[in-house]
C-alpha cells in the first residue's frame, strides 16, 4: 500500500479547496484530539502529563489548548480503531 506524509496530504488538500473557492478546512476540538489520540497515547506511555502535551501543541502551533480538554476529548484505542 502506498502511503504519503501528512504534510503532503495536507499540501494536496489545501490546493484542491483553493481551486474549488472553499476556505481552509477547520476541524472541532473533539475532532482534532481525536485525530491525535495515537500520539496522545504514546506521549503518556512516556510519562508526559496533560500539561506537558498541551505545551507542546502550544509550543508548535496556533492552537491553544488544557489538558482537561485533552482528557476529556481523547479517544480510546477501542474507539479510534473500531473502523478498521
């Protein structure tokens, strides 16, 4: 299966609303923690706290976030797989 780095989709993605006069997409808390439940999971197999992952999303976007809505929006491995 070929797969593709998320830069590069996020590159594609954004060429295609260009051209189609659609403005950046934006995505919900719920959604955008749910999209990064798999890094959430590991960091905290690691040891890094809410606050600590929370300062890193800070620290490396514009996205301003607590680790109480870390916690409350993370989905579980059971839910981010049940698709697959």
């Amino acid at each position: 299966m070929i797969t593709y780095p998320v830069e590069e989709a996020i590159r594609a993605q954004r060429a295609l609303r260009e051209a189609a006069g659609l403005a950046p997409e934006q995505f919900p808390l719920p959604a955008f923690i749910g999209m990064i439940s798999d890094e959430i999971e590991v960091l905290r197999n690691r040891g890094l706290s809410g606050q600590q992952i929370a300062s890193l999303i800070e620290a490396n976007s514009s996205i301003r976030i607590t680790p109480f809505e870390i916690a409350e929006n993370y989905a579980s491995p059971d839910l981010r797989h049940q698709h697959s």
